[in-house]
C-alpha cells in the first residue's frame, strides 16, 4: 500500500488568541506549533495500514514555510517513510491549498490520501474532499471506522443521530475524526531516525485565491455573568432567572 | 433576477429542520441582494415538509428525484447541486454532517472557494462577506468571497428561523449523469437515537467533576427532563473513554451555538470555552468559585453537583409538567 497522509502546521490547542499587527492573522510570539490533531489520527492509520499489509510506503505532504519542516519531521519519527514540503509563504483558501496538494500527488500512484477532517486553525473543513473532487478520486468525509480489503473500503461517518456507512474501490481520499485510532507517540528511536529520512522541499506557486481574508478579531466578551447562589438553594432562583430573565425555558 | 440556490436536506424522506434555517438565511441574502431563493430538494421520491418552504422564502422549490438518492451520495448531490447552481449567485448549505461534506465537492467542481460554517454575512458591492469562527471560535475572522458563485454553509443554529412566504412553486429539475464513486449502504441509528451537539437547542454537559463514567446518569436525566436536550462532555472525560468523541465539545471536539449550555463538573479549559461561548445562554455548576467556566456563564451556581443537579432536574420537571 502507498498512502500518502496530508499535514498541517498548527497552534497548539491550549493557545490563547492574540490578533497580530496585520488585523487579519495571529500573532505567533510565544505560540507552540504543533501537527494538527486530526491529521494525527491521519498520519496513525497510514502506519497501522502499512503494517498491516506488511509492505508499502508512506509520505507526508506538508504545504507551508521553512517552520513546518519541523512538522514534517514529527510525523516522521512517528514512523512515516518520507516527507515532501510544498514551500510556500503566506496563507491560501482551502481550494489553492487542495490544487496544489493535488498537483504534487497526482501521478503518484497513491492507494490511499488521507487528511485530518478539519485544521484546528481555520476550521475549513474542506481541503480533503476539495482535492479528492480535483483528483477525480472517490472520497469519504469525517471517518471514524476503517476496512481496507480486497482494493475497496468500508468507511464509517458520525452524521447527526447516526452512523453512515460508505463503500468505495481504491485509490480514494479520507479525512480521519477522532476515534478512528489513537495516535502514537513518537519513541525516541524514531526521532533519531526521522532525523535522517528523505524530506524534499518544493517551492510552489499557488493558484489565484476566491477567498480573501478582510480581518481577524476576538469575538465580543459575553456579558458579565452572576453567581446565583451557592448549592442546591439557588436552583429555584435560577430556573427564575432562565424563564424571566432569559427566557429559555 | 439573480438567484440563490439554498440546499435542502432531507433524511428518510423528511426535510430536516435546518433546511428551514437555510432557507431563511438564503431569503436574508436574497433580500439584502435584491435576489431570488432557489430551494433545492434531492431525494428519491417524494419528500415531506416541502410545501413549508414556502413559508420561510423560497420563490422557487426544485425537486431532483433519483432512485439513489435517498441515502447520501455525494457524487449524485454534487452533480446535482452543479447543474442547479448554473447562473446562480451563491450556494447555501447548512454546516451539518452532509453539507459539510458536500459543500466543498461543490466548490472544487466549480472551481471557487468555499466559506465553511458562517455566523453571518453581509453583502458588499458585488461580493458576500462572512464571518466564520476560527480556532474553534477563540477568534472570528471576516472573508470576501470573490469566487462566483459564492458558496457557503452556514452553522445550525445560528439563523432564527423567520417566516416570509413567497410562491414556493415545484418544479422538478433533471438530475444530470454522474459517477457514483461512493455509495452510502446504510445508516446505523443508535437505539436511542440521541440528538447531535451540534444541532440541539439545549446541551447539558458533564466534566471531570463527575468523578465516575457512571455519575453521567445525572447529566442524562438532566438532558431528559429538558426533552429536548443533548448530552455533551468535555475532552477530559471523552479521552478517558467516558463517553463517545461524539459528545465532546470544544476545539477538538464540536463547536455549538445551542439556545441553552449548561456545563456541570467542567472547569472551562480554553479549548472547551471557544467550542460553546456561541451559545445564547450559559449555565455553569460547579464546586470551584474561581473555576474559568463562570467568566463565560450567565448564570452560576457554586456548589456540589451531586446535590444541585437532582435538585435542578426535580425542577425543569416541573416547569415542563406545567407546560
């Protein structure tokens, strides 16, 4: 099997948000970056499907600055073959981002591309399917279970109340949800590894972007909250307070 | 005219209730634009609660029948919504799980971007800009769409449903060749068949405070004695395998805009604030007075929960019994 797996750099996700100097992105002074969560669960079943098949290779595809080669490099040590930077600056909408994740894996000969369901960033929640539909490549959204046999798949979607179950032949793209596996962590044998395995670099030129970010703001404080009471006395008071006062009851 | 093709969703024959919220955010649009409202509706066979679309502002209801599409299929709705969208100004989805996962199929066939989960939008000149949370809703970031047609989903919840009839006339449109790369089999309901986080209008969620996964009964009886309620949980409890990553709320989790929150036993880690500070009113019960979760609560109330969470539900089950 060769599956590539699609990563993004991204703030840690005990951040606090500060808007940057531009009005329309971070500031990242003091941030921790880390691999999106999601793709975690990406880069995990990647490995657990090549070990199952006991042959194959995996890549990681990264698009970003000089910074996500970091990235990159933990996926590694968690025991992906190789990784390819797609080098970039600046930002992209979801479907620059998807044209060129999908001009660099074309002609690959993937049997399998797998994304995190959304980055914890810009909570898109598109570039998967986006470069799927640019691929002409089958594609199942949000999957929480997995069966890979006989060059199809068995995939399972959380929908609202339920569970759907969706068939499809290979090469296809996922995007993985939590609860598809647990991530690894990696050992310190395979960091030591990740530190000599193949990490190419490309520079790419992103397509026109359809998306243009006007500015980034903290959302508006709630208003002051109160203490209604203290133990099971104050319940009356607050089933007052949510018929009268806010009227949800 | 320019037109607005707002996207329906139905689910064993039946609309559900967010297509009436996208109908309505796509007559705002409309109005704001000097637009029409294009509701379309893909199903196989007849679909109930069309004839309400009416109400909420779609000039005109386009039903795409097709054997196959009673269950989801992606590649079909994606063809279908394409064809339908010819000349239209905008594509409006609701962010549930399908349009989620349609919305940006959509998108890449015509080759413009795509604004996911909008809590607003504003027409400027010739562009939509939308204002959709990011970081899990820490920060909101404002975008113009310049792709044409712009497309959108738009969060449940979100859009107070608004009644404004126009003609709502049915027509059926052609449902154009596609390639069914994906075919949904089944739907697995749980037995109780339990309402979604993201959609309720009331979630009632337990934290590490429970002390036990079986202490979550409390929060359940809670949840039932509103009716209406879903049961959340925090990433603390969904990690240690209390409850399913369904259920949790916040920034890894589902981020929610429900009418009611009412948190029990969660101390308000930042990454759970930024999933639910979007709900309208917010209740917090916890032990700890200097517990994070009270600088976003409306209303809170300090104690054990052990005790306050009976009390609370002996009440709500009063005031529903009394109607």
């Amino acid at each position: 099997m060769k599956i590539a797996v699609c990563l993004k750099r991204v703030p840690d996700t005990t951040t606090k948000i500060v808007i940057g100097g531009d009005g329309k992105s971070i500031d990242e002074a003091g941030i921790k970056f880390v691999p999106n969560p999601f793709d975690e669960y990406a880069v995990e079943e990647a490995l657990a499907l090549k070990e199952k098949a006991g042959a194959g290779e995996t890549v990681v595809y990264s698009l970003g600055g000089d910074s996500s080669q970091e990235t990159i490099r933990t996926a590694l040590a968690m025991g992906i073959d190789r990784g390819v930077l797609l080098k970039t600056e600046g930002s992209a909408d979801g479907l620059v981002v998807a044209r060129a994740l999908a001009d660099a894996m074309e002609g690959e000969g993937f049997d399998l591309i797998l994304f995190g369901k959304l980055a914890v960033d810009d909570y898109n929640h598109q570039v998967g399917p986006m470069t799927a539909e640019l691929l002409g490549l089958p594609c199942v959204t949000t999957v929480v279970h997995l069966e890979v046999a006989d060059g199809a798949i068995t995939a399972e979607r959380e929908i609202e109340g339920g569970v759907e179950v969706s068939t499809c032949r290979l090469p296809a793209v996922l995007t993985c949800d939590k609860g598809l596996n647990e991530p690894r962590l990696p050992k310190l044998k395979g960091i030591m590894a990740a530190k000599k395995k193949p990490l190419d670099v490309k520079p790419v030129e992103l397509a026109a972007a359809s998306i243009e970010v006007l500015g980034l703001e903290l959302p508006p404080p709630r208003s002051e909250g109160r203490i209604v009471g203290e133990g099971p006395d104050a319940v009356p008071e607050l089933i007052r307070l949510l018929r009268n006062e806010a009227k949800v009851l | 005219m320019a037109a607005i093709l707002a996207v329906m969703e139905q689910r064993d024959g039946a609309l559900r209730k967010v297509s009436y919220e996208t109908v309505t955010a796509a007559r705002l649009l409309a109005d704001t634009m000097g637009a029409t409202v294009d509701a379309l509706v893909v199903g196989a066979g007849a679909v109930t609660g069309v004839e309400q679309l009416a109400i909420y502002g779609a000039d005109r209801v386009l039903t795409a029948d097709h054997a196959s599409f009673g269950l989801y299929q992606p590649d079909g709705y994606a063809a279908t919504v394409v064809a339908a969208a010819e000349g239209c100004a905008a594509i409006v989805f609701g962010a549930t799980a399908t349009g989620k996962d349609l919305a940006p199929r959509v998108a890449a066939k015509l080759g413009v971007g795509y604004a996911s989960e909008i809590t607003g939008c504003t027409v400027d000149g010739d562009h939509l800009v939308a204002t959709r949370p990011v970081y899990a809703g820490k920060a909101l970031q404002k975008i113009r769409l310049t792709g044409s047609p712009a497309v959108l989903s738009v969060r449940p919840n979100t859009v107070p449903l608004a009644e404004s009839p126009k003609a709502g006339a049915v027509e059926s449109v052609a449902v154009p060749e596609f390639e069914a790369r994906v075919t949904v089999t089944e739907i697995k309901a749980p037995a109780d068949a339990a309402l979604d986080v993201a959609e309720a209008t009331v979630v009632v969620s337990g934290g590490r405070g429970l002390k036990e996964p079986e202490h979550f009964k409390l929060i359940e009886d809670l949840a039932a004695a509103f009716g209406d309620a879903a049961v959340g949980a925090s990433r603390a409890v969904v990690d240690a395998g209390w409850r399913d990553h369904s259920a949790q709320v916040g920034q890894t989790g589902k981020t929610v805009s429900p009418d009611l929150y009412v948190a029990i036993g969660i101390s308000g880690a930042i990454q759970h604030l930024a999933g639910m500070r979007t709900a309208k009113t917010i209740v917090a019960i916890n032990k700890d007075a200097d517990a994070p979760i009270f600088k976003v609560a409306d209303y809170g109330i300090v104690g054990d929960l052990f005790e306050v969470v009976p009390r609370l539900t002996e009440e709500i089950k009063k005031v529903k019994a009394e109607g």
